[in-house]
C-alpha cells in the first residue's frame, strides 16, 4: 500500500476532530441539530486553518439521516453515499481554475435538479475571491434567489476581495490560526498513533514552523520524519527546516548588543558556511528579538511563547540584560530587511550590514 502523507491521513472527518476553531464548530453544530440552515455561508481564513474539511463535514451533516450531536454519523446510507468520489450532491469547485462566467452560469442551470441522495446539493466554492467580476454579478443572481434544497458553502483566504454584495448574503465565518500549543499537541497524538519518537523541543520547533496551520504543519512533521528516520530530535528538525539553533542565537545577539562587530562578522560567516538561509537567519533573528521583548514586558511570557522551559530560562537571563528601546531598534531593522532579502543579490552582505546599522548607529549617517 502506498504511503499516505499525513495531512491527508489524518483530515478531520467530523467536528469533534477539527482543533482550534470551537466557536465555528460549535454554531455549525448547533444549527443543524436545530435544523436552521441558511442557503450561503463564506468560510475565510489563511491556509490550512480547516475551511475545506470544516465545509465537507457540514455539507454531511445537514444531510446525515441519523447526525450525532450536529455531527455526521458516518454510518448510514447518505454519509456512506456523500463517501463516493462520485456523488453528486456535493459539488466541490476550484475557482482559481474554474473562474470565468460560464462556468457559474453551469451551476445556476444545474441547480433546479434536487439532490439525489440528501436533502440538500452543496456546491463547496474553494478560493472563491478568484472569481471574474462577470462571475460574481452571475453568482449573485443565484444567492438572491436560491432553490429551498441548495447550500452554497465559499471559502476564500481572502475575503476584502469579495464584493460587498457577495458579502452581504453570506453567513461569515472566520477561522483563526491555531495556536503552538494546540499544533505541538496534535502532533504528539499523531506520532503516537504512528509510532513514531520524539522529544518536546523538535515538537515545539515544528508547530512554530507551521505558523498556525495543521497542513503546513503536517506536511513539515512528514519530512521531519523521513529526514530523522522515524525518530526526531532537535538538531535533525532544525537541520530539515533550515533553521538555526538556539544557541546561535542568543550568541549572535549578545555580540550584537555588546557592539562586537567583529564576532557579529564571524556568526554570520559561520552560519553562511553551514549552508543555512540567509533569509531565515535573518527571520528567525527577528523572531528571537521578539521573544526577548515578549519576556520583558508580559507578565506571564511563556504562556505566549510556549518554550520549554530550559530555553525559556535562557531566554529570560538574556532578556533581563537587554534594553527595550535596543531591542524595539533591533527588531525594527531586521523586520524591514525581510522583504529586500528575497531580491538580494548578495542575501550575506545585506545581514552584515543590518548588523553595521545597528552597532554604528548614527556615526554610520555621519559618515
């Protein structure tokens, strides 16, 4: 059998499996268990936050003969018929692909037909802002005046694109990014299940990495795996990821604080020289700042951070001989260089003269 890649393996299938989006789940529920479903809904919200999988449960939900808790059963004969690839009462559209006029003007003729298994046909519209704007006006017409048995479901990652119109005649939802501490726990269910060791630091790293998505997420933890051979640890996460470790970190920015402009030259060439990415050298330099900040100003920092402890710690000691105003400076820098990095010729040079910047200041402008 061929391997299925996790993300995929382990998609929610019902609500209750769908993390960090409880206000949504919860509405969801709710109005099918009361049987008050509206004829649009718009599911918005950045990658791999759920709007898909939450779409396909729901359109199995409001048909399911026998929905549990809101839910879809799974087990009787709409659930097992929505299954089939070939079912025709769930209509999924790509509007990145599928965007011109004709193509919605095909929906509005075939929607007069009634489901064939289900009480209600659900067209699922991915990536909905795509559409043309003689697309949308032939979309409209059809959500003004719906058949009693459609439910349209769009999701979009980007819902300012829509028309105030489209808008209009939607229920909104918004899906948030799931936080690190509900990522690392999800991950550490799914490597249980599969067997599959890890420690708490390479679990930390990778939900950072996956910036609040469970696909991203996933589909790092996949190659993670097959990098470190079924059991991870730190420097292998950080090596597949191509991040630097911890120490570098703290290293180069005590150096850079101390004005050590000749050891700040010297991290950066070593960095360089273990083949890491300039760009995200210079991210997660800027990340780390952001930490120390977090550290100095919050009064319960790790309840932001979710660090383990021992780095946390290291952190802290570090934080506590910084200055703010420095590190609001530092930040400031090598935040506005992340968008000139991508067009760097010479990615290397422009860190080395963030560090310049910051170390010389004002006699940099003098001169």
């Amino acid at each position: 059998m061929s391997y299925q890649a996790l993300y995929r393996k382990y998609r929610p299938i019902s609500f209750k499996e769908i993390i960090g989006q409880d206000h949504i789940v919860n509405t969801l529920s709710n109005q099918v268990k009361a049987n008050k479903i509206v004829h649009a809904y718009l599911f918005c919200g950045s990658r791999g936050t759920g709007k898909t999988s939450t779409a396909k449960i729901f359109a199995k939900s409001i048909n399911c003969e026998d929905s549990a808790n809101g839910s879809p059963c799974g087990k009787c004969e709409t659930c097992i018929a929505m299954d089939d690839a070939c079912n025709m009462d769930i209509v999924e559209i790509d509007a990145a692909s599928n965007n011109r006029v004709d193509e919605i003007r095909d929906i509005r003729e075939k929607v007069k037909f009634t489901p064939i298994k289900g009480k209600y046909k659900i067209y699922i519209i991915d990536e909905v802002h795509m559409l043309t704007d003689s697309a949308y006006n032939a979309l409209l017409k059809t959500l003004e005046e719906p058949p009693k048995h459609i439910v349209f479901i769009l999701a979009t990652t980007e819902p300012h694109k829509l028309p105030a119109t489209i808008l209009s005649r939607c229920l909104r939802f918004d899906f948030s990014l799931i936080s690190i501490e509900i990522l690392s726990d999800h991950l550490k269910n799914i490597f249980k299940l599969e067997n599959i060791e890890f420690d708490e630091e390479s679990i930390k790293v990778i939900a950072n990495a996956g910036e609040g998505s469970v696909r991203d997420t996933l589909s790092i933890a996949d190659s993670a795996v097959a990098y470190c051979n079924g059991k991870l640890t730190l420097d292998k996460v950080l090596d597949i990821l191509g991040l630097n470790d911890n120490e570098t970190l703290v290293e180069a920015t005590e150096s850079l604080f101390k004005k050590d402009l000749g050891k700040c030259l010297e991290i950066i060439d070593k960095v360089y020289k273990q083949g890491k990415n300039m760009s995200v050298f210079a991210k997660n330099l800027s990340v780390h700042f952001r930490n120390l900040l977090v550290i100095k100003t919050c009064k319960n920092p790790n309840k932001i951070l979710n660090l383990p402890n021992n780095i946390f710690e290291k952190f802290e000691t570090q934080a506590n001989s910084l200055n703010t105003k420095e590190l609001m400076e530092a930040m400031k820098i090598f935040g506005n260089i992340e968008s000139e990095l991508k067009y760097a010729l010479s990615p290397k040079i422009l860190i080395e003269t963030a560090f310049v910047s910051f170390i010389l200041g004002d006699n940099v402008k003098k001169n």
